[in-house]
C-alpha cells in the first residue's frame, strides 16, 4: 500500500465555468465526523491578481488496489451568491488560509484517502526546533505522478522559530524550493512514536515564497524563504 501521506494530499485545479485557470494543493482535515479540503485562501480568490474561480476539481482514488483508478470530485466555490470556503482573520490580518467541507454523501462509496485530524496538530508541549527537517507534499507547477495520481514530496528546513509567528503574522519560515503549484500544501514533520494510520504531524499549510524589498532584481537571487501558516489555525476554521 502506498504511503499514507500521499493519500492525504490532492491535486487542486480552478476553473472559470469550463476554462481552466490555476493549479494548486490541498489536503484532507477530518474533525467530529466532517469532512473538508485545505488549501491556501488565494487558490479560490485573489483581488489583486484578478483571480476568481467559480468552481475546483480534486481527485480522489478509488481502487485501493489500483492507484491509476482515480475521479475528478467537482466543488462550488459560490451558492446562491455567497461563498462556500471558510477563512479566517487574526489580529495581523487576514490568514492565507481555506477550508471546504466535502459532502461525504456526493463521493463514490469506494473513494481512498487519508485525513488529519486535531490529533495532528502540535501538542502544548511539542518542541519542533529552528533547523528541524520538514516534508512539504504537494504538486508544484502541477508536476506528479500523473499516472497514479499522487503529488511528490519536497524537503524543508525550519527557517525561523516555531515558537513565535514571525514578525507577529501567523505563520513561520521555511527553506526550501517551492514552486507555483504548492499553495495550499500541507507542511509535516514524521511522527516516529506514533501508530497512527497517517503517522505525521501537521505544523503548517504553505503559501507562498517570500520576498523582500531591499532585493535588487537581476542582482540578487531570491531568498529562498516561504510562509507556512499555523495548522492551529484549522481548529477555528472547522469549529461548527
């Protein structure tokens, strides 16, 4: 059987009625029975790009036993006017994060995957140290296994405290190469101790790479550095 993090983890396409406009990750949160789809807030809507999806296709397995068996699942992103993700603010700003719930009732009876739980999430007590080696599962420029379906998985390095939202946003730094495509994916670190189905621990969800102003473009290369949101942020985006 394949590696569960890869079933916990989808290919995200936005869609403009039929036309195709972005690619990007998601991945699979369970909490009190319900199911939802992760991602980053700017994959469903961006003002300052003009990007305005009005609906997003991911995929689901659905033959444990043959990987190259998968279904394209077709999620509005407006009813009745009004969008169907949930976002959240905090006192720094808005959180580059969404979340939609799934109808389990719409997915085929034999659909694979894997979903974190609050149980992923970093306890009180957990010490995850600037420098500690992470694993950031996506599909970047749209790139993976295309033909069983399945992202591919990037390395990453804690780039500033854990401890602390960086500069008193809510997310920290990663190191790493990331690519368009990755928004959205989720930001792990193994759980060895663990006897879980899907034994990793969700730190953050990433979002973008991040750039500085004293940058001379042409001159200088960019940092390397991307923004990883709290994963804590999820308990409120999926409370009620």
């Amino acid at each position: 059987m394949v590696e569960s993090i890869l079933l916990a983890t989808t290919a995200v396409t936005t869609f403009a009625q039929d036309r195709v406009l972005t690619n990007a990750t998601g991945f699979f949160f369970e909490r009190d029975g319900r199911l939802f789809l992760v991602t980053s807030r700017h994959v469903l809507f961006d003002k300052p790009s003009g990007h305005a999806p009005d609906r997003i296709e991911i995929e689901f397995h659905v033959d444990p036993e043959n990987l190259a068996s998968a279904v394209a699942h077709s999620i509005l992103l407006y009813w009745d006017g009004t969008s169907t993700w949930r976002q959240a603010e905090d006192a720094a700003g808005p959180i580059d994060v969404a979340v939609l719930e799934i109808d389990r009732a719409t997915l085929s009876s034999t659909a694979v995957y894997h979903a974190f739980t609050p149980a992923h999430l970093p306890g009180a007590t957990s010490q995850v140290e600037v420098g500690t080696a992470m694993s950031v599962v996506g599909f970047p420029l749209g790139f993976h296994d295309t033909l069983h379906h399945l992202p591919v998985v990037r390395h990453a390095v804690a780039a500033s405290s854990l401890t602390f939202r960086f500069q008193g946003q809510g997310y920290f730094l990663t190191d790493a190469r990331m690519h368009r495509g990755t928004s959205g994916a989720p930001v792990v670190v193994r759980d060895a101790g663990s006897d879980s189905p899907l034994p990793w621990t969700l730190l953050g969800i990433h979002s973008a790479r991040l750039d500085v102003g004293t940058r001379e473009v042409g001159i200088d290369e960019m940092l390397g550095l991307n923004c990883a949101w709290f994963a804590d942020i999820l308990l409120t985006l999926t409370n009620g």
